[in-house]
C-alpha cells in the first residue's frame, strides 16, 4: 500500500476544501519494488476508484452550479490507502493540512479540510474517526455501516449516507423469519463491523423467533486454524441458512474453503459489504455463493455522471502508452480507443448504489457550506448572540453544526438528512445473487425493505423469481424442529434453545388451532375436542332416546305389560260373573288392572328429550300409579285375611270392611302420594339438566330431582305400602289352599321388593342414561311381577280350567 508520506493521490485547489480517503489500489505489480508512479499498480479496486471519481464529479458539478455555493469554488484532496494505519495516518494529514512549500525557507501552508468523506469500511473509519472528532471536523462515510458509530459520545462528528447495521440487521432478521428459517448460523469478520452486525442481527432475531445455532468470528489476517475450525462446525451443523456479516475479503476466503470441502446446498444471507461486490466472479468456488439474498442501498442514476480516468487505467485496459517520448514496451495509443464498449465493472453506470452514496454525501457538505455562507443574508445566525460564521474563515466545527440539520432533496427524489444520530433513512433493496449467461453473479432485486413504512409493511417482495442456494425452486428449509401443526403444542427440549423442541398432541378436552401453539386451550364448558384436537365441537348430548336400541326395547317391554294387562282386563270383564272373577273381589281387580296399565305406560315418559313437562311428569306419575297398584293389592290382602276370618262360627268381621271401606282404604293410601308430590312439586320440583360431570366428553341430559327429600319420601312411601302388603300376604300365607289369594300375593310382594330394593344400589351407581334404563327395569320388572303372579292362574283357570271355575270348587272341603 501508498505510504504516508506522498501527497494526495488526487488533488484541486479551491476556497474550501473536502477530504477524501478511498482504497482502490490494492496490490503492486511488483512488490519488491517501492515506486511513487502510477504505473505499478495493476490491481485496481474499481468500485473504490468510482468513488473516488463519483466525489471528483460531484465537486466539479456543484463549482459548475451558479445557485450554490456562488463565488466560491469547492477544492478536494482525495488519499489513496489501505490498512489501517495508513487510512489514520492520511486522515491526520488531513487535518494537520499540510499542504507543501511555499519558499525557499522551507515553510508549509497549512490548509485544513472542512469535511473528510470516507472510508468505506467501518473498522478503519472507527480509527480515524476518534481521532478527528476531537477537531470537530465532520465525517461523512458512504460504506461504514457499523451500528458502532450512531454512537454520538463515541463518535460526536460522524455522519453517513448509507443505513446503519441495525436497520440492516433487523431487516435482515425480519426477513429470514418471512422464510421461516428458525435455525441458522452467524459467521462475522472478527472486527467492530462483524461483532456489532451480528449482536444486532441475534437480538432482531430473537424478537422474531430465530435461533442461532452457532457464531463465529473469523478475520482474513487470522490464523488458518481459525477457518478451519469454522469449516468444520458447518460441516456438522444442522441449520442450512448462513449469515455472512463480512467484507468480500472474508466471503471469498470462506467461500473457497467451503467449495475445497465439497459442502453446496448452502442459503447464504449476506450483508451489504460483500453482496453486490462484482470481484465476487473472480473468486474460487463464487459458485456456492448462488442464490445469496442480501440488503442493499436502493440503486440510483446519477446524471450527466462520466466516468473520470487517470492515465495509467487508459494504458491498462487498452495495453498501449499516452507517453510517445517515454520508453514503453507497449504500443502509443491511436486515439481512437474507446471505452463505451468495453465490458467493465467501471464503466457501468446503470446501477450505482453505494456510489450514489458518495454523490449524496458530496451534496450534504456542500447544502451545509451553502447555508453557512447565506447565513448573513438571513441576518440570524446559529451562533453566539445569533451570529454567523465569518464565510472568509470558516472552521470545521461550523461545517459540523449546519450538517446537523441537512435536508434536500436529490434530482432522483431522495431526501436526504441525518438522525440525532447522524444516521439516513433506512431503505434497502433484497438482492438475489444470480448466475447470467456469461458464467458471472448479477445482483437481482426481488424486493424492497423501509423502515419508514408501518411494521407491516416494511418488508415486500416482488415477483421476480428468487434462485435458492440449494438449487431448487422451493423455499430451502432451516429449521430446529419441524412446525408444530395444529392439535399439539411445543414443549422446549431441555438445555437447546426455544427453536428445539418436541410437539405434544393436546390432551382430550383442550385444543390448539393454530402452528407452533405453546398452550392448549380448554374447550368451553359445552364443548369438546374432536379427532384432531384442533377444534371445539358440542358436546355429544346423550339421552335414552326411543330410537337407540336400549329405548327400543324398554318401550317395546312397556307396551307389551300394556298389552297383556288389556288382554287380563278383558278376559276378567268377560267372566266377571264368574264365581272365580266374584270372589278375588272384581272391583279391586279391575282397578288394580288399571293401575298396571298406567304403570306400563308410565315408564315411557322416562324415555326420550327430557324437558320441564317429562321432568315433573315421569316421577310424579310414576309414585301415584305405584301407590294405587299397591294399594289395591293392599286391600286385596285385607280382603282375603277378613273373609278367611268370616268364615269362623259368629264372626261379622266382614262389615267393618266392606266395598265401601275398601275404595276409601285405596283413596286414602293414594291421596296421601298424592299430596308428598304436590309438595314436592311446589318447594323444588324435578328439571331437565345437562350433566357434565359424569363424562368429560359428553353431556347427559337427565333429570334433575329437584328436592332429593321429596324423591325418597315418595319412593319410601311406596316401599313402606308394599312391606305392610307383604308382612299381611306373609300372615296370610297358611290359609286354606282353595284360599290361595295371600299365597300368589305374597310371591308377587316378594318381587316387588326385591326389585326395589337391588333398585337403589343400581340406581346410584349407573352412569348416564343407564340410570334411567335401571329406573324404567325396575317398574316394568316389579309390574310384571304383579300382573304375573297375581292373574296369571286365575286367566289360566278361566279359559282352560273351567270345571275349576264353579262355586262347589271354590267353596272347597267345610272347615
């Protein structure tokens, strides 16, 4: 590299005076060799030199301009140096200002610059920026993104044209979460502008759900070992998206390591030092850097802009010499050389993006100069007892406060200004690196990204077809874990980061409706999760219904008691005259019939939708039909104790219990009933309920007691008529045979207390509609019982044993 004591590389007088610090020459012809010519040095860094030509034209065009800056004329002094101790030791020769002799005495002029634009990269220009800053001489950086120096007690005179690496960053991350890439990796040049970059692209990042599954730091001047160790790490990593937060010195390095080793299929996400650098082609294994994607500035067209040349680049790029009386081994040049068609990165002005930077931070110093010198026309000065600077002395402090509050518009549209900060507006363009035709990587815009937009909006992609790093025409995937989908939730795997885990299927009763869910929702109170645990349906309402098979049957058992008891009825009817008929006392026959019927029927208003009318009705008829079967066996049973003791010599029992005793012992029994579910019916009477405690995935839609009191009251009562019944069929039992009323009454109360008896137990602990089912088996089971035991002989006896129907056979032996 130049060392530090030549003069400028380019340099024009002028009564005020910007500095510039670029790096375009990069290498020696020969390196033994220590010249101060320009012809040694071949190796042109040509983005670096249109910087340096960009800043020459802006200069010449604002001296060319008679609205601004008018009488004076703008001069530059531009170094050429890399590394960077010779980029602090040009920018201290900037300041100190020496200029050269003036006479023979061996005096220098001084001439210090009022601005210094530069450098592009950050590292160096954090250097030199501490030092300048404490002369208050304003710096302005087109390429230095370093989010470092947005620092003002760090950094108090910088500026820059280009966004800070936060924006970049977090539309870095913003982006990688738009791809759903989760899991992915960091490599940084191990300097301020790496280290800061991706601290700002982690904790962006982070806010957006990404995880880093490794980061590392490497630098160009490193050790080898260095490299190495990181080719190995992604060697054996999972994620397949890289962030590259680098110069294009390290991503070549990299890149031709990564192609030594054979490793492709790669994303790279690369930063705006090294994305749309064109020595990319020129590097060993450029191939795998294909299908990059990357934040730059937006492009620009600067115009009326033509390229500036020097000498020596005429020569190299035309193999001929400008001096005819020099000694050259090449030819003299014709003349008629020209470069409008030669297919070089430099003479390519359609896409200018970091050099419409440099453009624009020409302008900034020159709209601030511009101020500053029209300030007396204003007649009110940012100064001391609002004072302006004298215009014949201007200091570069004074060029620092009126940098401060820039803010044109170029003839492209662009408004230009600086934050607090020192920072401009951040708008980036996402370029895709692609292969053209002749075998080079073009960048190609495929979206754009403003941070001035609403959060939304900031981040939009285009409809150019983007080319992916693995090849394919599919979004590449780089994630930890593959997406929870909806029914499952994500439990983090113990000691990985919250990209890693594993996905739970959400338990019954709880869904998750939506991908990559941390919790499972419990479904409401009426609801319950289906199959796939993404959804809350109604509850399954279960019911005995009459078209299950359960209820079916029930109703089919009922209607067939109904049945039989008709077929009883009828038959008693029709021999009611009967001495058989006449002495099991017809009038409480027929009404017992009666009674069963309604206990049949009864039983159906326990199947089917429960509602407020079924509630009340199926428990209140069911404990008076019960009352008056059991009465009317009741006086049966009385009946037969007080003719068996008429029959004794001067016995009149018969009279205090006769017909009309035995209607008011019925009515009496069933008016009682009667009034325990009037009661009950008042005070808190039986409602339909929908029970979700029983099953957690269904509703029983039962009936509800309303008052347990009044429920057992008419249940005990029940109980309490058919134990009297059978103790006085049980003291009836060892009557005369020809009297075998008590015996058949005794067997059908036996039943009838069996079955309510196993009735509770089975009742309490049947879930559901199986509850009902017991309470409709029980009625059915002890009507049976009642009708069998009790008619089934006498209907027997009447239609197939006739001769047994007579009064002599009723009368039987004399006592």
């Amino acid at each position: 590299c130049i060392k530090p004591t030549q003069p400028p590389e380019l340099t024009q007088d002028g009564d005020l005076v910007i500095g510039g610090i670029f790096s375009f020459r990069t290498g020696f012809k020969q390196p033994d060799i220590l010249l101060y010519t320009l012809f040694y040095y071949p190796s042109l860094n040509s983005r670096e030199f249109k910087f340096a030509q960009t800043m020459i034209f802006a200069i010449n065009e604002i001296n060319n301009n008679p609205g601004m800056l008018p009488d004076v004329k703008l001069g530059y002094k531009i170094y050429d140096n890399c590394g960077t101790i010779d980029i602090l030791r040009a920018a201290l020769a900037l300041v100190s200002g020496l200029k050269g002799e003036v006479s023979d005495g061996n005096c220098t002029k001084a001439e210090t610059v009022h601005a210094i634009l530069g450098h592009s990269g950050s590292r160096p220009t954090i250097a030199f920026q501490q030092v300048v800053g404490r002369f208050h001489i304003p710096v302005i950086s087109h390429f230095a993104t370093c989010a470092c120096l947005s620092n003002r007690r760090e950094y108090p005179t910088f500026f820059r044209t280009i966004p800070s690496d936060y924006y970049q960053s977090r539309a870095l991350a913003k982006m990688v979460r738009q791809f759903g890439w989760t899991w992915i990796g960091a490599v940084a040049v191990d300097n301020e502008y790496g280290r800061n970059g991706v601290a700002a692209f982690v904790q962006n990042a982070q806010e957006f759900g990404v995880c880093i599954e490794y980061s590392e730091a490497f630098s160009s001047s490193g050790p080898p070992d260095n490299l190495q160790r990181i080719i190995e790490i992604i060697k054996h990593s999972t994620s397949k998206v890289i962030l590259a937060f680098m110069s294009h010195r390290e991503i070549k390095l990299l890149a031709a390591e990564l192609y030594r080793h054979n490793v492709k299929g790669l994303q790279w996400v690369g930063s705006d030092a090294w994305i749309t650098d064109h020595s990319l082609t020129d590097s060993e294994g450029h191939s795998i850097l294909v299908g990059s994607l990357g934040f730059v500035v937006s492009r620009a067209h600067i115009q009326g802009l033509e390229d500036q040349f020097v000498r020596e680049y005429w020569e190299d790029v035309f193999n001929c010499t400008l001096n005819e009386t020099g000694k050259s081994q090449r030819k003299p040049c014709s003349g008629s050389e020209s470069l409008q068609n030669t297919d070089l990165e430099f003479t390519d002005v359609s896409e200018l993006r970091f050099t419409n930077n440099v453009y624009k931070s020409v302008y900034a110093v020159a709209h601030a100069l511009d101020s500053l010198i029209k300030c007396d026309v204003n007649g009110k000065g940012p100064f001391s007892n609002w004072s302006c600077a004298d215009v014949q002395h201007i200091k570069p402090w004074q060029v620092l406060q009126y940098l401060s509050t820039v803010n044109f518009t170029t003839e492209e549209g662009e408004r230009v200004y600086f934050d607090s900060n020192g920072d401009s507006p951040a708008k980036y363009e996402l370029v895709n690196l692609q292969m053209n035709n002749k075998g080079a990587i073009d960048g190609v815009t495929v979206g754009i990204y403003d941070a001035s937009l609403p959060e939304r909006h900031q981040f939009i992609m285009n409809n150019i077809p983007v080319v992916w790093g693995n090849g394919l025409n599919e979004v590449p995937a780089s994630v930890c874990s593959e997406s929870c989908l909806p029914g499952a939730r994500k439990v983090l795997q113990k000691g990985r980061p919250v990209c890693c885990y594993d996905c739970i299927p959400c338990p019954a009763g709880e869904i998750s409706n939506l991908t990559d869910s941390i919790h499972c929702l419990k479904c409401p109170p009426e609801y319950w999760s289906n199959n796939k645990r993404d959804a809350c349906i109604p509850k399954v309402i279960e019911f005995l219904a009459y078209d299950e098979l359960l209820g079916t049957l029930l109703a089919l058992f009922s209607l067939m008691g109904v049945f039989l008891t008709m077929i009883t009825t009828i038959i008693f009817y029709c021999h009611k005259e009967t001495p058989l008929v006449r002495a099991n006392n017809s009038e409480l026959s027929f009404l017992l019939l009666f009674s069963l019927t309604l206990c049949f029927l009864c039983s159906l208003t326990f199947i089917g939708r429960p509602s407020e009318w079924s509630c009340m009705l199926r428990h209140t008829a069911f404990g008076i039909t019960f009352v008056l079967c059991i009465s009317c066996v009741l006086g049966k049973t009385i009946v037969v104790l007080m003719a068996f003791r008429a029959t004794l010599p001067g016995s009149n029992v018969m009279k205090w219990f006769g017909t009309t005793q035995q209607r008011l012992s019925v009515l009496t029994f069933t008016l009682i009933q009667v009034l325990i579910c009037t009661l009950w019916l008042t005070i808190n009477p039986p409602f339909p309920f929908k029970n979700m405690s029983h099953y957690k995935e269904k509703i029983i839609l039962e009936c509800a007691l309303g008052s347990a009191v009044g429920f057992w009251a008419v249940l005990g009562y029940i109980g309490l008529l058919a134990v009297l019944c059978f103790v006085l069929a049980f003291l009836a039992r060892k009557l005369p045979d020809n009297f075998n009323e008590a015996k058949f009454i005794t067997f059908s109360m036996l039943i009838f207390c069996a079955v309510w008896i196993t009735f509770i137990p089975a009742y309490v602990s049947s879930p559901g509609k199986f509850t009902v089912a017991v309470e409709i088996f029980a009625i059915l089971a002890s009507s049976y019982g009642l009708l069998i035991c009790i008619f089934l002989q006498k209907c027997l006896i009447i239609l197939f044993r006739p001769e047994q129907n007579t009064k002599k056979h009723m009368m039987g032996k004399k006592i």
